[in-house]
C-alpha cells in the first residue's frame, strides 16, 4: 500500500500496553505520531523512545499523541515502557498488521545477512486523519526535535 501526504490515513485498531485497545480513527481531533522501531530493549530504540518520552509536555501542547510500535510481543512492549519510564503507549504488531498498513516493513541486512524487519520510520497524521508528514530510515539523534516542529507548526495552522 503506497500512502500519499494528504491523504486519509489507514484506520487501525491494535492491543497496547496499559491493558489498552488502540483505534486510529478514535484520537480523529488530536494529531498523532506513530513511530516505528525494530525491536524493544535496543540502544537505538531506547535512545529514540527516551527522545519522545523527555520531550511529551511539548507534544501534548501541541494537541499531539504519541505511540510507538513494534513487532515485539505486548509483555516485551510492558517491560520496555515501564524500564524506561515511557509516557505515551507501545502497540504490539507482532503479525504485522498495522506495519504492513504503513508500508513499513522492508528487506534489511544485517551482519552480511537479509531479512524482512521494520524500516525505523515516523508518520505525522493530523487532526482529520490524513498524513500530514512521514520519515522513512530515520537516524535517531535529532529525529524526535524535527517530528517536534513539524506537529507544533501543524498544530498552528490548525
């Protein structure tokens, strides 16, 4: 599936940690931020999810929800948020379903090997539900500032 900017993002509905049940078209109002990553508990995730987690107050000034996803199971997505004191939730995909939505699963090599993971990328979806921005093979340092003023600038001409 080959998403457009400006165009309606895919609905979804996915388990998440806190006992929650994620529906994209229930936060329609507030933007939202999904960010993808290879695997709980890594040094470029944490560093990525500690990125999001110390700049929250901004986001939510912003009117901007934010939620990570994996591949990895909901206890593995318990034990990261909770070890890293995360203040937003971690939907777990372990069939794919919603990184397949968002076309982020891809061929990737890893010591001389190939397999099929989640490309690290971030959406930005505004307020209606439409992708207002994406990020794909993102590099972790300075990543979350830039998501950052891209949701405050959307939340402004909102």
């Amino acid at each position: 599936m080959t998403l457009a900017i400006g165009q309606p993002a895919p609905d979804f509905t996915a388990t998440a940690t806190g006992d929650t049940t994620v529906t994209l078209s229930d936060l329609k109002g507030r933007q939202v931020v999904l960010f993808f990553y290879p695997k709980a508990s890594t040094p470029g995730c944490t560093t990525e999810g500690g990125d999001f987690r110390d700049r929250m107050s901004d986001f939510e000034a912003a009117n901007t929800v934010v939620l990570g996803v994996s591949r990895d199971g909901l206890r593995a997505q318990e034990n990261f948020k909770a070890k890293q004191a995360f203040n937003f939730d971690l939907i777990s995909d372990k069939d794919e379903t919603v990184c397949r939505l968002f076309d982020v699963i891809k061929l990737k090599k890893l010591y001389g090997k190939e397999h099929m993971g989640i490309e690290r990328s971030t959406l930005l979806i505004d307020a209606e539900g439409k992708l207002a921005r994406e990020w794909r093979g993102v590099k972790v340092p300075g990543h979350v500032d830039d998501v950052l003023q891209a949701a405050q600038a959307l939340h402004a001409d909102a």
